[in-house]
C-alpha cells in the first residue's frame, strides 16, 4: 500500500499572516507542516528559526515537520524538540557523525530523517537506512522555493524504494522541491510517500482544494 501524505511548506506562505496560513493548513486535508529553516552557510538563504517554529508549534494541529538547512544541527536538536518539532530532518551533507546524529533525534522522542541533496547517491544511507523514519529526497538544490524539479530524483526515489523494501519497510519517502500535480502524480508512482509543496500550493487560488487533490492523484 502506497502513503499519500501531502507536507505544505511554509516557506511559500504569507509571512505577515502567518497563523491565518496554519489555519488553512489545519483545516486541510495536509499530513505534517513542513518548516525549512535556513542558515545562509549550508544553503545560500535565510528563512527563520527556533522562535517561529515555537510559534507555528501554538496554532498547528498537525506535526511539524522540521527541515534543518544548517551547517551544524547537533546543538539544535534538543531546542527544536522543545519548539515543537515532530520529525526532524538533518542533511546527510551536513552531519559527519550522522549514527549519533539520529540516534539524538530519536532519544528526543522526535521522528529522525535524513535529506539528500541532488548530487548525493542512494547508497549512502545503505549502513543508516535501518535507523531511520524517512528519507528526504531533495528534487531542486535547497535554498529556495519556486524551483525547476530535477528529473533523475524518479530514479533515486526507485533505488531508494528498493532498498527500503529490503532493509527498513516502514521508512517514508519524503520528496521536497518543485512538486506540481504532474511531477506529484510520478513521484507516487515512483515510490513517494510524503510530497512537500510550497509555491504551487500558496500559490493557487484555492490552497485547501490543492492539498486535497495532492491526496488524490
Ligand atoms: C527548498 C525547501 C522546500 C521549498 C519547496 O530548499 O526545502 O521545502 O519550500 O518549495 P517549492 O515547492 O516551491 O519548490
Ligand atoms: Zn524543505
């Protein structure tokens, strides 16, 4: 059976009504809230931090679904557990002792998951996979919304399937970077079980029907 869960990023959503945004969010049918927190040394961007999620985390009555664009999260673990963070996601690029990295999340009570950039192969997580909750495959390079998805992601997303299946079946696949409804309908089809979207969701005239119809493609 195939997981159709939709993360809306609230990267792309109206920062001056940002609780109007999670109000729309909790009246969909959305799974998690997905919050990308940028740092401006691993990804050319800065977003927001601790704070924000800690307010998001007052009106959300979905799980947050925190994605750590930062250089180095191990310090960060224990405040985004208290801020609110229901799954928390580290890049592999970013953590050079990653066992202990995850093993932090999980002792947090925390969802661990682990984000790959375009460039970083599969396999990487091959002696990591069974420690895992989700695998979050990046579709465009991080930093921004509003990106061109990056087509072999299809191919990294069946690789990733296959050794899921035979190493950790429970683990999610979680795509994040220019998910349409056409590159949305291929990523289930491929294997996805999580889709993140923030343009073209925020963007759309009626968001709610948007995240409605991510859950029926
Ligand atoms: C990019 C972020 C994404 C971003 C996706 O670095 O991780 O979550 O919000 O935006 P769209 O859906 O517009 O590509
Ligand atoms: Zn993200």
């Amino acid at each position: 059976m195939t997981t159709r869960f939709v993360a809306p990023s609230i990267l792309s959503a109206d920062f001056s009504n940002l609780g109007q945004d999670i109000e729309m969010i909790n009246e969909s049918e959305a799974d998690y809230i997905h919050c990308d927190v940028m740092d401006g040394v691993f990804v050319p961007n800065i977003s927001f931090g601790i704070p924000v999620i800690e307010k998001v985390a007052e009106v959300a009555t979905k799980p947050l679904d925190v994605h750590l664009m930062i250089s180095n999260p191990d310090p960060f673990v224990v405040p985004f557990r208290k801020a609110g963070a229901s799954i928390l996601t580290v890049h592999y690029e970013t953590c050079p002792h990653l066992h202990r990295t995850i093993q932090s999340i999980k002792s947090e009570g925390m969802k661990a998951s682990v984000c790959l950039n375009p460039h970083t192969p599969v396999h990487v997580l091959d002696d990591i996979i069974v420690d895992l909750d989700m695998v979050l495959i990046m579709s465009v390079n991080p930093g921004f919304g509003g990106q061109t998805f990056i087509k072999n992601s299809y191919k990294k997303i069946r690789l990733l399937k296959e050794m899921i299946a035979s190493k950790n079946p429970k683990c999610l696949i979680e795509v994040d970077g220019g998910v349409n409804f056409e590159t949305g309908a291929n990523l289930y089809d491929a294997g996805a079980d999580v889709l993140v979207s923030g343009s073209f969701i925020f963007k759309s005239d009626d968001p709610v029907a948007t995240i409605r119809k991510f859950k029926s493609l």
